[in-house]
C-alpha cells in the first residue's frame, strides 16, 4: 500500500497519531459537532475535539457500560453497570439528570429523533407550544443549602442553563431514547427524560401458523447486544443471543428440535406508537417531565427548609435545657414554663431563674438565639417564596393542561393518559398549594411568638441586673402566656415539614371543618380531611398521585410495542456464559434509498432501509469461515411476508486472505468500514492493521426466502455466493499498529478514530476532499 505524500489525497489520509494514558473501550463521535467522547478501562469519560484538544473528563464513579449522543449533540447519556442512564451537559460534562429504568448494566443506548418535523393535516409544520411561560416566570430552579459549594449537594447547580435547555423540549424534535440491560429488558424515554415504555425480550412472542397450527416464537435467555430505532421510529431493531424456543398451542414450550437454537437471533419491534401519537406523547411529556422537575425544586425546598429550621431550634433547646438543670438542683419541682408565667405574673424570682437569666443566659445570649431563629425563619419564607410556591403553582398549572388533555379521549386515552387518576393529581396539587400558604402563615405567627418571649427575656434580665430598659423594644403578655402553654415545648414548624413514620394530625376546630365539607358542593376539593395533614405528608401524596397518572401511560405504551419478527442469524456455543462473554462486531443503520439502488419494490415503501452486519464466528458453521455478513430490508419483511413474498437480502463477505476483523461501523451513503488486523503466528509480535471501506449497497445480494418455519439457520445458504474481498481491490489503508475495537466513525464529518493496542489513537480522514474537516479543525 502507497504511504509516500502524492498529489491526490490517500484514501483514509492520518490526521493524528496521539498516545494515550488508558485504554479506550467505548468511543462515539458527536452527530452535530466535531467531538469525540471516549471511555477508558478504568471508567472516565474525555471528551476531545477533532484537533485532539481535551475539553473535559469525568468519572462516575461506576463503571460505564455504553455511550450515546443525543441527536442535535448538546447531551450525552451514559450506561452505567447498576442500571443508571445518566446525562451529561456537552459544554462541561455536568450531570443533567439520572434515570434509574433498569436494575442491570445498561448494554446498548440508542437515541434517535423523528426525520422530519410534524405536519398537521393541511401540511402546515406544527410545534407544541408550551403556554406555562405566558402566564409563569422562569421555572424556579433547586435551592441551595447554605454551606455548600456548588456541586456538593448533588443538584445541578453550575448546569443550570443547560438542564433548563434539557427539560425545555418544546422546540425539539421528537426523539426516543433507548437503553437496553444484560436481562433483557429495553427501556424508551421521551427526549430521555420521561419513562414512556419497556419491554422484556423474554416476554415477546412472534406467533406464526403452519399447516393449521397455531405456533408462537421467542427468545429465551435473551441477552441485548445492539438496539437500532428507525428514522421514523416506528421499528426497533435487536439482536441479542439466546435460546429460540417454540410454544405450541395447548403443548407449553419446547425446543426446536434437530436444530441448535441456542445463537444470535434479530428481533423487529413494532414501535410504530411513538410515531402515530408523537403529537400526544410530545405534550405529555414536556408537562410530566417539567412537573418531575417541578416536584424536584419542592423536595429540595422542603428539605433545606426542615434542616434550616432543626439546626434553629437545636440551638435554642441546647441553651434552654440548662434551666430544667437549674430547677431540679435546687430542688424544686416546678417546670420551665411554671417559672417563666411565675416571673410573668410579678411573682418573686426564684433561684434557679434568676441564675439562667443573668448568669447562664444573660442578654448576649437571647440575641444569639433570637438572631438564628429570625435568620432561619427569614431564610425559609424566601425559599418559600422564591422556590417551593412558585414551584407549586407551575406544577398546578401544568397538571390543568394535563387535564384538559385526558378530557380529549379520542386522542390521550389511547396512550394511558387518564382522566380520573388526572383529575386526583390535580386536586392533589391544589391542595398542597393550600398548605404552603397555610405554613406560611403558621410561620410568620410563630417567628412573632418567638420574637416577642425574647424581647420580654431581655425585659427581664435588665430588671434583674438593675439596667435601664427604656430602649427595649416592647412585648405583649398575652402572647407570652400563648408561647410557654404551646411554643415553649412544642414546635408546629418542624411537625408541618417533617417526614415521620408516626403521621401527625393536624388539630382542626369543627366550624372549619364544616366549611371544608361545605365547599364540595361548590366543585372543592373532595378529600376534605387534607387540613388535617402535615405539608410533608401532602407532599407525599402528591407525589404518589403523580406516580399513578404517569404510569398509566407508560404501562399502556409498553403493551403496545409488539414483536412482529425473528430472524436466526448465527448458533452460539451452547454453554451461556461463553456466548455471553463473546464479543461480536455488530452494527445496524438505515439508509436512505437512492431511486437507483437495486432494491426490492417492497423494501422502498418506507423512505429508509435496515442493513444489519456482523461477523460470523468460525465456529458457527464448518463451511463458512472468517467472513462478514450485511442483511437489509428485514425491518420490511413481515409485510412482505404477509403478501408472499420477501424482503429480505444478504451477502456474505470473505475477509481478506491473513486478516481477521476487529470491529465495523456502518456509514453513511450505504457504506460500510471494516477494521481488520493482520493474522501473525507469534503472539509478542503484534501485526499490521488496515482500514477498508466498501459500498455496501452495491455487493452482490442473494434474496433469501422465508417461510413459516423461523428455526432455521439460513447463512449456509450464501456460501456459494461469497463474495472475496481483497486490499489491492476496495479502497483500504494499512496501519502500522496492531489495531483493537472500538472503530469510532463519524458519518457528519467524515472521519474514523482507530485505536491501536499499544494505548495509541489514530484519527483518519474518511472523504477525499478534506476541506470540510481542516476548516472544523
């Protein structure tokens, strides 16, 4: 192969050759801009540009398991090995928001977006509009508990902006992420953020009829290695390994016989719900998402609000409990609050008060205290007020525009949006609205009771030391009898916020009650007993209110993605832990089809057709070695199925001759690049790579028939038809490295990012004309 600089540009011209520290296992070029985020062995994520300028690096703490970019490129979502999808700020790799869908390691994450904006049906572009922001400021964003830095308490403090762009998906594309764990379980999230679906591949069936009977089909032991979603999003393609087993009508399971089942097997899903009601489900998801965010901002309030308040009142027990002490060690048997109304009521001063006024508590004392508490108190009333109110009346206003929406049932009751659980989380956030204003109240009374004990403390302690006490500000004694019958020991603040097992129960005279029950003839609200609840408690309920009213469209969704074919690619090795343990070079994308393509009539009724490649392990058939196979047109096929006739197309490519392959990577304009090494005897002696690229919609297709029966290994059947690929022929590049998986291709730009076993990264121009990316650079 030519290495010497000529006049022409080199096929796969290097760009960079850059050592690296770790060993990259997961690499992924961003789809808009000229990025690549990495992940090493030991589970940090660097993102670098295409000059190979490091912008940041991160690390989880857990191991990363997969990587994926959002469509437009401003988020990244990360796998994590204990179920967590997490998403990261492409501008400085902040978390944005955690979802824990899963209970396994995330295998795949696959995000795509609709191909084209949304028309109504006079052709006109449509765009939900979000109308919170006509009535309401900016959404209040997470508070901040005083003491800590940015960062420290584990909201998205400096990422503000960007989790803001996140949640704010009303000029968005509609797009699905999905992410798929180890048990086989595959998630959808709206815009990745709003659980709308998941599925189990060991729960889906594929039901086919032979002969009068009655069979389905699935997939047992199932292990996800790759998710691909349609352009359009109404088809997801898996493959996965596991054990294909037959249920016959009134006969339960079984194997199929004289075949081994056991192998890598393809999977088409009907997902054609997120793109019929993409409409809906974009409104449901901007308002529960935004709500999420919503209760999140009232979690935290209410939480900073209780710790203010406990360290407040911690401080003012401490220097009280002193005067129980004082009481008992001089013998008498009277309470706190038995000596204050004593003091109160001019009565002489006993010993022990007048030692914990003057000597123990003393004047510099009760300011210390009145300050703290005044401070707390004014802390919480602005995050009341700036926080958790407007916090609440957003998620009122958007859980009314859910509401009218479930009224809508030709078009929100058929994707679960329910009416009743709707109109239950809608009083439920009127209700909670009731009880922030009833806590403000309840407050400022009890910042007023407080403040009035301790201007008459310091009366006091002035008469006792024979000081002047003009300048005092004045109490009233009525207000001082109130707080040491029912303040002194008693603290309603913390009893509103707090989260107890032991609930308790706001006391309510009769005459209000009555008027409660009253206001239901009135269109109130119809649990009249929610005065009697705790603002902590309310919380609760609402949350759990919201809980039900989303689930019902995510169990309803989740019932309509359906299996609607298997494709037996390959056999595996029949012990699992082997075959799970082997890693495969699989890759799956859509293309475009080109009105010269040579492609079955029925494979064009979409816009987009499926190409699925792999490598075929040796030991699967005898007769067909080191070689490479691309599918397409299986997304397609069980329509053609159902009319007799077949979509479906293959060809096996030979690699070649003292090459293995490492990784492939469909490209765009139906091409594909193999990564290979070169075969060596010696294993200290590490061989030559090479990077080919080959046109992938003009190999030379076999039409493979299809029939009722799906246990069959079909591969055999393209070993008379091989196509021998050979470096001197295909436009390839040898490499002067031993070269590893992963092979990062970015389709937008035109370049391949290959790494080499000796913790080396090789960045080639993919595209002759190379002005595109020097200008990036």
């Amino acid at each position: 192969m030519e290495t010497d600089e000529s006049s022409r540009v080199l096929p796969f011209q290097l760009q960079f050759d850059k050592p690296l520290a770790s060993q990259i296992t997961i690499a992924e070029w961003n789809p808009e801009k000229d990025l690549l985020a990495m992940v090493t062995d030991d589970s940090k994520i660097l993102l670098h540009r295409f000059n190979w300028q490091r912008l940041w690096t991160i690390a989880p703490g857990k191991c990363i398991t997969s990587l994926c970019w959002r469509p437009d490129g401003k988020a990244i979502a990360v796998g994590l090995d204990d179920g967590t999808v997490s998403l990261h700020d492409v501008e400085n790799g902040k978390l944005l928001r955690s979802l824990k869908s899963h209970c396994a390691a995330i295998i795949c994450l696959n995000w795509e977006e609709e191909n084209q904006l949304t028309t109504d049906d006079h052709a006109y572009t449509s765009k939900y509009e979000d109308r919170t922001s006509r009535f309401f400021p900016p959404a209040p964003r997470v508070p901040r508990m005083p003491g800590l830095v940015s960062g420290d308490n584990g909201f998205m403090d400096d990422s503000e902006d960007s989790f803001q762009e996140l949640s704010n998906s009303s000029h968005q594309r509609f797009n699905i992420l999905c992410s798929a764990d180890k048990e086989g379980n595959i998630c959808f999230s709206i815009f990745g953020i709003f659980p709308i679906g998941k599925v189990n591949i060991h729960n889906l069936i594929f039901p086919t009829s032979h002969d009068g009977a009655e069979t389905t089909n699935r997939v047992s032991n199932a292990s996800v290695q790759k998710v691909a979603l349609s352009k359009d999003l109404c088809r997801l393609i898996v493959m996965c390994s596991g054990d294909l087993v037959k249920v016959c009508a009134g006969l339960g399971e079984s194997h199929n016989a004289g075949h081994n089942e056991h192998g890598l097997h393809c999977l088409a899903l009907n997902t054609s719900i997120f793109w019929n009601r993409k409409n809906e489900l974009h409104q449901v998801a901007q308002q529960a998402s935004n709500i999420e965010d919503l209760t999140e901002v009232v979690r935290t309030s209410l939480s900073v609000m209780f710790r203010q308040w406990s360290d407040a009142m911690n401080t003012f027990q401490e220097k009280f409990s002193s005067l129980s002490t004082l009481i008992i060690n001089h013998g008498f048997d009277s309470s706190p609050q038995e000596e204050f109304l004593n003091l109160l009521g001019g009565a002489r001063t006993s010993p022990p008060i007048h030692q914990f006024l003057v000597n123990t508590l003393g004047e510099v004392g009760v300011k210390r205290i009145s300050k703290v508490l005044s401070g707390a108190g004014k802390e919480i009333q602005r995050i009341v007020l700036d926080h958790l109110q407007p916090a609440v009346e957003v998620i009122g206003f958007r859980i009314g525009e859910l509401r009218g929406l479930s009224r809508w049932r030709a078009r929100y009751h058929g994707i679960g949006l329910d009416e009743s659980l709707i109109n239950n989380a809608t009083e439920k956030a009127g209700m909670l609205l009731v009880q922030v204003e009833r806590f403000m109240r309840v407050l400022s009374s009890v910042m007023q009771q407080y403040s009035n004990f301790f201007n008459w403390l310091l009366k006091c302690i002035k008469l006792l030391m024979s000081e002047p006490s003009d300048q005092l500000l004045p109490y009233n004694s009525e207000l001082v009898i109130i707080f040491l019958k029912f303040l002194y020991e008693q603290d309603p603040v913390k009893q509103l916020l707090e989260i107890s097992e032991t609930e308790y129960e706001v006391e309510i005279d009769l005459e209000t009650m009555q008027r409660v029950r009253e206001l239901v003839l009135f269109q109130g609200f119809s649990d009249t007993e929610y005065l009697r609840r705790t603002l902590a408690k309310e919380f609760q309920l609402m949350e759990l209110s919201f809980k039900e009213a989303f689930q019902m469209p995510f169990t309803t969704i989740s019932r309509k993605i359906m299996c609607e074919d298997i494709l037996p690619l390959f056999p595996l090795p029949s012990l699992p832990k082997s075959s799970s343990s082997m890693i495969i070079p699989t890759s799956v994308s859509y293309y475009e089809v080109s009105s010269g393509a040579s492609v079955s009539p029925q494979t064009v009724q979409n816009q987009f057709i499926d190409y699925i490649s792999f490598q075929v392990p040796d030991e699967c058939f005898s007769d067909i070695v080191n070689c490479i196979c691309i599918v397409r047109g299986f997304m397609h096929d069980s329509h053609c199925l159902k009319k007799g006739s077949s979509s479906l197309e293959a060809v096996l490519l030979h690699v070649p001759v003292d090459y293995q392959c490492v990784d492939l990577s469909l490209y765009k304009d139906s091409q594909i690049v193999l990564l290979l090494n070169k075969a060596t005897n010696t294993s200290e002696s590490a061989g030559d790579g090479c990077m080919m690229i080959l046109e992938a919609s003009e190999l030379p297709y076999i039409s493979i028939s299809r029939s009722a029966y799906i246990d069959v290994w079909r591969l055999p059947k393209l070993k008379d038809s091989v196509a021998y690929l050979h470096i001197g022929d295909e436009k390839a590049r040898s490499i002067p490295h031993s070269v590893i998986a992963p092979l990062a291709v970015s389709a937008s730009r035109g370049v391949a990012c290959v790494f080499a076993a000796r913790k080396r990264a090789l960045v080639y121009i993919l595209e002759e004309d190379e002005e595109e990316v020097s200008d990036a650079e």
